[in-house]
C-alpha cells in the first residue's frame, strides 16, 4: 500500500480525501518552488552547490540519482515474496544515517587490498595503519573546520563516551571558600548530556538547570535563547579568584525532540567567574545535516568556540558504526588530564608493577585512548569523508536540502484538517511560518496525531501502524527528558504531567495516561539522501491514513432478522480455520476441537513457546480441518497432507510450554514425519502438540476467552472506512477472516451493537460477553496470502481507538446454567442481542 502511493492511484480510492491530495505538489510544482535554478548534476555523482541560495530554495535535485544509485535497498525491496517485503521510505535519520553503497565496497576494498595491524606494534603494517590514524583525525578537523594546532581528536566508541569521558575527568571542585563548581545544562538536554549530572554532584558540584521561564515564548530564535542563558550563568557564578574552581556548560548544537537549533557560539556576557567556565557542545544531532565549525571567529570577541565537541560518526555518513569522536581544545585537555585516574593500553608511557606509579603518554591524544584504537573503523571513517563530501559536496548543501523539504512537510502537515475543520496534528513546539525563523530549525518534526474530538491518539499505535506500512520513524520520549516534559505540558495544560514523564520508561507501551495526555510523541527526521518522493509518500500516507472523512453509516433496514452468518473453528492455534456445514458441539472451554493443538519451539535456553502468526505469519497458510474423525491438515506447495487420527493418542513426551505469560501442559506427538511436515513449511524447527487433558478449560489456547464474536454490519462499516480497500463481496470476507472470529452475526443489527449487550443468545444456547476484544497488528496479517498489510489496523486506529487501544469484536463464553441441552450451535439459529443498564467491560485479546 505504502510503497505504490502516487497522485492518480490515491485519487481513485473510494473515500479518500481528494481536496487534501490535490493540495500536494507535483515534482513539478515542488521543483519550481524549491529549486533555484534547473541543477545538472556535474559529473557521476556530483551535486551542484547551493550555499548561497535562500534556504528554501535548497532542493538538491541530485540525490534523486543519487538514491536510484546508491540507496537501491529504499528504492526496490530486495526480497521479492517475502511476507514482510514492501517499500520503505527511511525517515528516522536522527537515529542514525543510511549509508550508500559505494561506501560499504570502498571500505571493502581497501580492507582487501591493505594490510593493517595494531598500531602499538612497530611492523610495516602497524606503521602504516598509524599514519592513517593520524591522516583520518586531520581530516575530522577539517571537516569540523578546527585549527590542528588549537584543536585535537579522541576517538571514542560514540558520542555518549566522548562526553563520558570529559564528566569523569573533569576538575570539579567543593570548595567552602571559592564556592563548588557548577555544572550548567539547558533542559532540552539527551539523556547522556544530562547523565554528566550524576558524575558532577558526586564530586561536590551544584548542578544548575536553565530553563526557559514559563512566561518565555518558546519559539525564541537562537539568539535570543543564548542570551537568555548567558545571564543566567553569569548571575550564578563566583567573581574571578587564583582559585576559582571549573565550571562546566553543556549544550546541544540541536534539540533531538523539537529540532530548534543554537548557536554553536554562545554569546555569554564577560561576567564575574566566566574566564573558568568550559563549553561542552553535544552536536550528535547537529553534525548528521549542518556544518559545524570551530573557527575563531576574529569579528568578535564575544563569541568561542567551545571546549570540547561530541559526535557520533553513523549519524552522519551511516557507516562506521560504535565510532564517534571527543574534539577538544589542547589546553582543555591539559585541564582534564590530572583528573584521570585510569590508563591503560596505549595511553601510559611506563608503568611499576610494584609501586604505585605510571607515566602518562607524552601525547595529550593518545592519554585518553585507552588500549587498542578501532583502526579499521577508523581508516573507514576516512573514506566514508570521502565519500561524503563526493556524493553532496558540503554540509551547507545538506543542510539546505533537509531545511527546504522539512519546511514542505511542516507546511503540509500543519494545513491538514479533518472533516469538522479541527487539525490533525499537534506540533512541539509549534514553528513559525516561513522567514528567518526557519534558519534555527532542523530536519527534525515531532508531533502527535489528534482526531476529530481533539484527544490524542496513542503514539504508540500511530508508530506500529506506521511501521506495518513501511515508513521507518521514532515514537517515544527520544532520551530527552526535559524537552518532552516542558513541550507536552505546555500543549496538554496538565501541571502533573511532568511527573509522570519522571517515572516513565523509555519503551514502555503505556503511551497515554488515564486523562488521555501523551506520555511520549512521534518523531521525522530527513537526512541527505531524502527526496521530493519520500516526502509526497508521508503525506499522502497521513491523508489517507489519519485525515477523518466524515462518519460513513450504512443502511440496516429491510434485512433479515439476525442469524449466525458464519461459524469458524480454529483446531491448531494461529492457523487457518474451517467451516463446518453441521451443527457443531460445545464442550467445555469452546467449541470442540477450537484452539486443542499448537505448534511449539525452543528458545535457546530450551524453554518451549507456542508460535503464533505475529512471529511466523506464514501460520496463516496452514489449513486444518476436521473430517471423518480425523484431523487433516494441509498447506500450499506442499506435496502431502497429513491425517492424524483423533483418537490416536499423543505418545511423545509431555513438555511445559509457555504461552502469554504462563505455564501450559502439552502432548506431543512421537511420529516424526508429523514434525518434519510443518518444519519444512515454516522453515523453523518446531513440533505439533497437543493441550494435555488435565489442563483447566481455563487455560485454553484462545488468548482470553474461549469465543469471538463479530457483527457483519460493523465490519462492513468499517470496510468502507479504509479507503484502500476495493468492497466486493470477496475482500469482505477476506476483511472477516482477519479478524479470526468464531461467530460472525448479520441481519437487522446496527454497526457495533455488539458492543452494548451482556448476553447473545444463538438458538436455545447462552453466551455472556466478557467485553470488547483489544486488536494488535495480527489483524493485518493477510490470511489468504500471509503477506503484511497496512490495514485494517491503520482505519482501527483512527475510528475504533479508546487511548491506547483498538478494539473489534466482543469475547464471549458460554453460559450453561441459561441454555439448554444438547450443547450445540446450529448454522441456522436466529441471535439475539440482549441488553442491560451496565456496558461490559473491555478485555484485552
């Protein structure tokens, strides 16, 4: 579905939103309005400058021949008839950057025709491989425009152990006379800049957050903000002493969560103390699409660059991975190095084994690198700057590039309104609209997604319906903290929400509270190989997907009275079911035979768990049926099926199984052919079982209650809410077997009466409704074709959401003290819906 959006195959679908899809642009009308001039691409893969141009006429046509050369995997999915296999478009780039093809075989290459070794060895190889070292930190400073003798480069694992390391040997200081060091941090802060903040207490520093004050317009340009917490440093510091400790100010280059830029140069006042302040810039987002540059700059003796820089290599050229870089002034780094406790590997010059003593290495570089350095992924940093640089020129480029679609997308998404003209989104914070503004604004949109009554759909489901239809984006709180709790309170108006973001866990699934306030957001980021394509599919993706059309009714008058339309038992769990044409017998726990068997494997601690199609959606090819006392069991490609008789018994061994979070008793079966049958279908190694009989009816194998109940009239309702689907009779029933239910009811019933009863009677049998059934992304699992669907789960998610849950179907069970003897369900049975003053409540499925 994602994969194939365009303006004429949306504009043909039944319930689409056709205004809103006319507003988008053409490539033509994007081109004209984003592009300065016609670009050529000058050469293979070169790109046109575009520095000087006006940022939203950035567009760097190029990548779009860049993407079909290097980003092939985006472009085509490489695994024709894979259940999972649709397109993606790749738009959560401040996780981490893709890397281009060309890079992975230029590493490859020289890995293939060099020979390089450890660096502390004095072998050719080993001299070679340090010379690179050496070349590729000239070139970090290069890239990041620092003066090679003002400036140096460690290498560390990542951003987060750059910053880790100026924390742990930073001179802190408590002191009753000069005061204690303070340790300054904006609030929109990730979590490893705001994790200095432990390091820093415990050795006796005061910790002092800046925050913007509650009457300050949060859309302050960077300027402004800068100032703002220029004086708040300078108020809190000591005046100038011989002693007057270190102070420490960490800021990020660019907020994860909102995008709003700073000035990498803060203007902080000449004020008492702030001769022993240090500067600590995290640009791990930043650096993935703007130049940062250390260079003095002479017209101003207000503004210095700061002490020590932290990146992360991946987020900007995709690869190396577990490489990034702490960029550090030299004198800075004499500050720290007293402090550091620990060396080791290369970093000590000599050492004594019996006494307590070591010398440091000579280079202040090299004193930080502890042990072996990643050199290969090192030497690949080198090339991948290459590259880079080959394939789009400069970071000002990228920058322009990302700014220009990100205005396109923010401009296009915040002009979205449902039917009742209410938005559809929510935006932290809010942009402005169009001006200078846009320069203090990264390729980054975090939101949340609002319906027609203006609550907030849970951002989770959002992200999982995202997900099924290839679109790779963030959900959650993004490890930052502080930006989430200033943002979300400020839209939600709730004083407590701030609390309860304290103690919630990144991942957690709970993504609203009970007032149905978010608790986290979702989050687009463009990277440099984004495109005009990418950006049309999101928003055609939100028009059809989250953009309410006016509610849809369908005519129940002059039908049958209701009648059970259709009756589906499930013997294996998570396969295929089957019709029977007979009356059929209620037992115990369901309908006989519903859910007795499964398929069951071991985890690598020998542990046995049930497989469900969620995990092999292949399951749903596996059809079983019960004839002539015999199970029959039967899948597409495979040669021959199998006919288990139902009263052989299970001679294989008894084993403990675990299913949705308990333990289960299961008898397998020792006939290996059996065994063999479903591995070769699968391609996992598992086994058939069956549920032991002295298991409780309570613990059978349908997830919360032995019977699912659906209405014909609500799914047809919903059927002509999903604007995709074509509603013949055929794709109904394929819309039915989705939803794996064992009684569908039709006739003169109401969409979603369902709901509301307390009892359904079939014929002279009794069933209480326990409540309505919770869906997850099973539903979109295609039971004819095994392949993956965006839908129905995407529609649920935007008319039958309550917070963060879906709902479809009521569960049942049967009540045997209000029916009659024999226990049977006849196909012909009338139904009838049976009320009271009390809802049921909701179970989960």
């Amino acid at each position: 579905m994602m994969g194939n959006y365009n303006r004429d195959s949306l504009l043909c679908n039944e319930g689409a939103d056709v205004d809103l899809l006319k507003n988008l642009l053409t490539r033509e009308e994007f081109l004209s309005r984003y592009v300065a001039e016609p670009a050529v691409c000058d050469g293979k893969l070169s790109s046109k400058s575009l520095e000087d141009e006006h940022a939203l006429k950035g567009y760097n046509i190029c990548v779009e021949d860049i993407r079909l050369q290097e980003f092939r995997r985006l472009e085509t999915p490489p695994n024709p008839g894979d259940a999972r296999n649709i397109k993606q478009v790749y738009l959560d780039n401040s996780a981490n950057s893709l890397y281009p093809e060309g890079l992975v075989e230029a590493i490859m290459l020289d890995l293939k025709t060099n020979i390089y070794s450890n660096p502390h060895s004095h072998s050719p190889s080993a001299n070679k491989t340090q010379q690179k070292v050496e070349e590729v930190r000239n070139q970090v400073l290069d890239f990041f425009e620092a003066d090679h003798e003002e400036y140096t480069v460690i290498f560390t694992q990542n951003a987060t152990k750059a910053l880790q390391i100026v924390a742990e040997n930073f001179p802190w200081s408590q002191d009753s006379t000069t005061g204690s060091s303070k340790f300054f941090c904006t609030h929109n802060a990730h979590t490893s800049l705001l994790g200095i903040r432990s390091t820093a207490i415990n050795h006796g520093a005061t910790f002092v957050p800046i925050q913007l004050s509650d009457d300050t317009d949060p859309i302050l340009d960077a300027l402004s903000y800068a100032e703002t917490i220029s004086s708040e440093v300078s108020r809190r510091l000591q005046p100038d002493s011989e002693n007057s400790p270190f102070h420490l100010f960490a800021y990020p280059g660019q907020c994860n969560f909102t995008g709003q830029k700073y000035r990498q140069k803060l203007p902080l006042n000449k004020g008492p103390g702030s001769g022993n302040i240090m500067f600590l810039l995290d640009g791990a987002s930043l650096a993935s699409t703007s130049p940062i540059s250390l260079r003095s700059t002479k017209n101003s003796k207000h503004e210095t660059p700061p002490h020590f820089l932290a990146v992360s290599f991946y987020k900007i050229f995709g690869l190396p991975t577990g490489l990034g870089a702490l960029i550090a002034k030299r004198e800075a780094l004499g500050v720290l190095s007293p402090q550091k406790s620990y060396f080791g590997g290369g970093s000590v010059s000599s050492i004594s084994f019996s006494e307590n003593w070591f010398e440091p290495h000579t280079s202040v570089t090299r004193r930080f690198e502890d042990g072996t350095l990643n050199f290969l992924d090192i030497i690949g940093l080198g090339i991948a700057i290459n590259y880079h640089h080959r394939l789009y020129g400069s970071m000002s480029v990228i920058c322009n590039h990302t700014k220009s679609l990100t205005h396109y997308i923010y401009s296009s998404m915040s002009n979205m309104r449902h039917f009742n003209g209410s938005p559809v989104f929510v935006f932290y914070p809010p942009r402005p609209k169009g001006g200078a503004e846009i320069e203090f604004w990264g390729p980054i949109i975090s939101f949340n997604i609002l319906r027609t009554d203006s609550s907030v759909v849970g951002p989770a489901i959002a992200h999982r319906v995202m997900a099924a239809a290839g679109f790779h984006i963030r959900s959650g709180t993004f490890c930052n903290p502080g930006g989430l709790a200033l943002h979300l309170a400020s839209h939600s108006k709730d004083s407590s929400v701030k609390s309860k973001l304290a103690v919630h866990r990144c991942g957690e699934e709970k993504d609203l509270d009970e007032s149905g306030v978010p608790l986290g957001a979702l989050r687009i980021s463009l990277g440099a190989y984004s495109t005009w394509q990418d950006a049309r599919a999101w928003l055609a993706f939100l028009i059809d997907g989250f953009v309410a059309r006016s509610t849809i009714s369908i005519d129940i008058q002059d039908k049958a009275t209701p009648s059970l339309a259709s009756m589906t038992i499930y013997p294996i769990k998570s396969c295929r079911g089957f019709r029977p044409s007979n009356p059929w017998p209620l037992v115990p726990g369901g309908l006989q035979y519903d859910r007795v068997w499964m398929l069951i494997a071991s985890d690598s601690k020998g542990d046995n768990f049930v497989l469900n199609q969620k995990r092999i959606p292949k399951m749903a090819l596996i059809t079983p049926t019960i004839q002539d006392g015999k199970l029959i069991i039967s899948a597409p490609g495979m040669t021959n099926h199998l006919d288990i008789p139902l009263t052989d018994a299970e001679t294989g061994p008894e084993v403990k199984v675990r299913l949705m979070g308990r333990k289960s008793t299961a008898k397998c079966y020792s006939k290996l052919e059996i065994d063999e049958w479903f591995t070769s279908f699968l391609g996992i190694s598992c086994r058939l079982a069956r549920q032991a009989e002295s298991e409780s009816p309570e613990l059978h194998l349908a997830n919360e209650a032995p019977f699912l109940l659906i209405n014909e009239a609500s799914l047809q309702q919903l059927s002509f809410q999903i604007p995709a689907l074509s509603y013949t009779d055929s794709n109904l029933r394929g819309l039915e077997s989705a939803f794996r239910a064992n009684f569908m009811i039709s006739g003169s019933l109401a969409p979603y009466a369902e709901d509301e009863a307390c009892l359904v009677q079939m014929g002279s049998q009794f069933f209480k409704v326990l409540g309505k059934c919770r869906r997850c992304q099973m539903v979109n699992i295609c039971q004819n074709t095994a392949n993956i669907l965006p839908e129905p789960y995407l529609t649920l998610s935007k008319y039958r959401a309550e917070r963060s849950k879906l709902y479809f179907g009521v569960h049942l069970t049967h009540a045997p003290e209000l029916s009659e003897k024999p226990y049977i369900i006849d196909m012909k049975c009338h139904i009838k819906l049976i009320k009271d003053n009390h809802a049921p409540r909701e179970t989960s499925k």
